[in-house]
C-alpha cells in the first residue's frame, strides 16, 4: 500500500508501542495526547507484564532489555490475609521466573515514549471531534484548533474515548466499588510494619463484607496502598466526606473498616499522601462492533475492563503490536483493521468478561474459603509461559 496517513489518539502504552514498531518499519505515524508532557499527571501505581501479551509486544518493538532494566522481578511476589492479619496464602517466584515481572506504570510510560523519534507525539492535542470525509478518511479536530485529515485514526484514548463514538454506542458502566489510592513513601525507614506486611510485591486482604486493602511495592521505596470498599459513585456526598481533606477521610475508613485489626489499620490510615478515589468502570463484554473503514480501537478503548488479573495493559500492549504488524502485512488499512479486529474480539472479550466477574466475587460478601481466593499463582506463570510459546509458535508458521 502507499505510505498512509496514520494518527493515534491517546499516547498510553497502546498507541505508543503501536507507533514504534510502525516507526521502526518505516511508517510515521503521528501520536495526539491531551496531556501536557508524558509526565504531567500521576500515572497510578504498579503493573505486571506477562510473558503471553505484554512481553511479546515489547520483544516486537524490540524493548525487552529496556523492559529488564526497570523491572522488578522480585515484585511478582504475593500474599494474601484477612482482616484481622492472617496469612491466608503466599507466594514466591522461583529462581528464573520472569512471567510477569513489575514494573511502574509511570517508567513503562516514558521507556517507550523515549524510543520514539522525537516530534511522534502532539502533547496538549485533546481529541473534540473526528469527521468522516468518506473513503476510510476522517478529519481530526483538536481543542487547540488544529486538525488533521488522517486515513486510518487509531483509538488509543483510554476508558472516555471519542474515537469509540464512531464504532459502537457502548459506553463504560460502573462497577460499584471506589478504590482509594494511597502513598506510603520511603516505606521501609518510616513504615517499617508497612514494609514487613507488604514484602517485595502486592499484598491482598479481603474481609469477607465487601471491603479490601490492596497493597503494592512500587520502585524508589514506594508502596501504593489501594482502600476499596462498595460504594455508589457519590458515596462522598452522601456520607458528607470531604475527599481533599485527610483527616475527613481517615475518620471515614476507620467507621467503614472497624472490624479491621491493629496490626491492618496502619495501611489504612498512615498514607503520606491525599486518597486520590479511582472509580472503576468496564465496557460490556464481549464487546464487538461492525467494521467502519479508516478507524480502530486499541487497549481500554475497545475493552476497558475491571484490574483483576492485571490484563489491560497487558492487552493493549498487544493490541498495539498485533495492529501494528497488520498494517505492515497486508494489502490495504481495511484488510489490516479486519485481521487485527478479529484477532482481538474474541481474546479481549474472554477477559473481560472473567475479570468483571473476579471483582464481583472478590468485593462479594462471602465466606474465607469462598472460591475467590487467590489463584494458584506459580501455575499462573507456567501458564503464561506456556501460552507465549504457543503465540510464537503460531506466529512462526503463518510468517513462513
């Protein structure tokens, strides 16, 4: 095909991957991103890069040894208590195991913002309104009053996107549960009992009644604590709680979590940061649309999903690079839409829909031994390692 006019909308780990490997076989794309510079916002906490979608993606563009240099292998490690501080389940990750090492949403942002050539992304571009002009080709309008016309714009653009609006009416619904999140910085000098209940990876609780402290070591001494419970959306309003202010919502968390024990209180209430509240919301799934030429969706804008299993950015890691590696194979943009569509409908939407059900039963009212207990976890590995073997296997026969 004649070199095309490509634009990504949303400058995450989706469009970003996308437009390396694209770049990196002599396509230009160009990257739009309503944020001010690739580290203007807290990007949240951190995330695991399995060996069956995210570590393809990145072995593909050619990243796995700028991936190694900021993982934490170690951060696969896990636990699981209850309420009161019981050791319910733990898990270590044996020697060489690197299925799904850690690494910091914010780091993964800029490793792969930084492999590309300088100019690739229009930091302040926030998307307002894309034109069908007829042939595939649309029209970009920016709220800066810049546009450009484009024959194949690629949704990149997260849970809200604008691009979704041409494909489908699907629009996120919430989930019923409000995470706040919560720093604990230098953690093993001034949260020493934090540090020992968090260890080199994520520690779970869950009381059984619909509330929940997810811990995670992060890099830099960092622990992101997330205080979740069942909650309507303004849930704030309604109990009169003032989120910017601190104390307001310890004294809060310490109504609402009463039953917690001493030894847990402290990962609810000695955070040195504000509670940011992070809503979660998922698109229906399986969710598919009809092929509309010149434009596709990747990552959470075609699959937006609930966090258990750690899937979404793992999935738009590879939506990026299964697209990528479309449009470079075939004939024409549509006949690469269509290849890479039908690759990822069935996969995403298996996903999501085990993910949603996960948080339901995980924030369910239930008893210790419910079947939401952790997974076996070294099984997980050696299934995500076996998977990443069958995908390059299959990929190596259809390439020869």
């Amino acid at each position: 095909m004649n070199t095309p006019r490509i634009a990504i909308v949303g400058g995450g780990p989706a469009g970003l991957i996308c437009a390396r490997i694209l770049q990196e076989r002599g396509i230009e794309p160009v990257v739009y991103d309503a944020d001010a510079a690739v580290d203007s916002r807290d990007p949240g906490g951190t995330l695991d890069l399995h060996a069956d979608a995210g570590q393809i993606a990145l072995e593909d563009a050619g990243l796995m040894d700028a991936f190694r240099a900021l993982a934490r292998v170690e951060g696969q490690a896990k636990s699981r208590r209850d309420q009161h501080g019981t050791v319910l389940a733990e898990f270590t990750p044996a020697e060489g195991d690197e299925a799904a090492p850690e690494i910091d949403r914010g780091q993964l942002r800029a490793m792969l913002y930084e492999h590309l050539r300088p100019g690739t992304v229009r930091w302040g571009h926030k998307l307002v309104r894309t034109i069908p002009l007829g042939g595939g080709v649309h029209r970009l309008e920016f709220a800066n009053d810049v546009s450009a016309d484009v024959d194949l714009v690629i949704g990149a653009d997260g849970a809200w996107s604008r691009v979704r609006q041409l494909l489908t009416d699907a629009t996120p619904q919430y989930l019923g549960v409000c995470f706040l999140d919560a720093r604990f910085d230098d953690v093993d000098t001034r949260h020493p009992e934090i540090a020992a209940i968090v260890g080199d990876g994520h520690m779970f609780s869950v009381d059984g009644d619909g509330r929940a402290v997810i811990v995670q070591r992060n890099s830099n001494g960092v622990v992101r604590g997330y205080v979740a419970f069942r909650a309507p959306l303004d849930w704030d309003v309604t109990a009169g709680v003032d989120l910017t202010d601190r104390e307001a919502v310890r004294a809060y968390l310490l109504r609402e979590f009463s039953g917690w024990s001493a030894l847990m209180r402290p990962l609810i209430t000695d955070n040195d940061s504000d509670y940011i509240p992070r809503s979660f919301w998922a698109l229906p799934a399986p969710l598919t649309w009809n092929h509309v030429p010149g434009v596709t969706l990747i990552g959470d804008a075609a699959h937006l999903m609930a966090p258990f299993g750690g899937h979404g950015t793992n999935l738009a890691l590879l939506d990026g690079a299964e697209l990528a590696h479309a449009i470079l194979k075939e004939n024409s943009l549509d006949e690469a839409v269509a290849r890479y569509e039908a690759a990822m409908f069935p996969r995403s939407g298996e996903l999501a829909v085990n993910s949603n059900t996960a948080l339901t039963r995980f924030f369910a009212t239930t008893s210790p031994d419910a079947p939401h207990l952790p997974p076996d976890h070294a099984q997980e590995h050696k299934n995500y390692q076996a998977r990443a073997a069958e995908y390059r296997r299959r990929q190596a026969t259809t390439n020869n």
